[in-house]
C-alpha cells in the first residue's frame, strides 16, 4: 500500500483558489442582482400591461358608447333604399292614375 503524503499546497495555490472562491462568490453575488432586477421590470411591464388593458376596455366602451350616439352608414342606407321604394311605389301609382284619365 502506498503510503499517504501529507502535500501542503503551496502559497501560490493558495491565493488562486482564494482568487477562485472570491471571483465565484462575486459572480454569484451579480447573478443575484441580474435575477432581482428582471424582478423588478416584469413587475414594472405586469403593470403596464394591466394599465393598458383597463386603458382598453374604456375605448371600447367609448366605443359602443358612440355607435348608440352615431347614425351608422348601414342604418341610413337601409332607410334611404326604404325610402326611395315607397317614392317608387307612389311614382307608379301616380303614373297609373294618370294614364287612367
């Protein structure tokens, strides 16, 4: 069996595995801020996006709110084609009375 020696790292070892350590533990350190503030901006951007969904509901309330005040194109037009059929029906009725005399 071999025997176990009792190896001492030298001081240069020493301070790279300390510079190592430092330099995990700094690594870690900024991951931790990265993470807190990705946190904080989809906290800021959650809330914008409510803002802007509450912003619209309102507009579309406005919305249908207008469409109740407004004369629509397809109203109008059903009443002028409806409109023009009864000036239709009493131009062919005053044209056949006077025919009849």
């Amino acid at each position: 069996m071999p025997q176990e020696r009792d190896v001492k790292p030298s001081v240069f070892e020493r301070h790279m595995q300390t510079g190592i350590q430092v330099l995990l533990v700094a690594l870690i350190i900024w991951a931790g801020t990265e993470l807190v503030k990705l946190g904080q901006q989809s906290v800021v951007l959650e809330e914008r996006l409510t803002t802007q969904g509450l912003m619209l509901n309102e507009l579309r309330q406005e919305l249908r709110e207008w469409g109740d005040t407004y004369y629509r194109t397809t109203d109008a037009r059903r009443e002028l084609d409806e409109i023009e059929g009864r000036i239709d029906n009493l131009n062919s009725r005053v044209s056949a009375l006077e025919t009849r005399q």
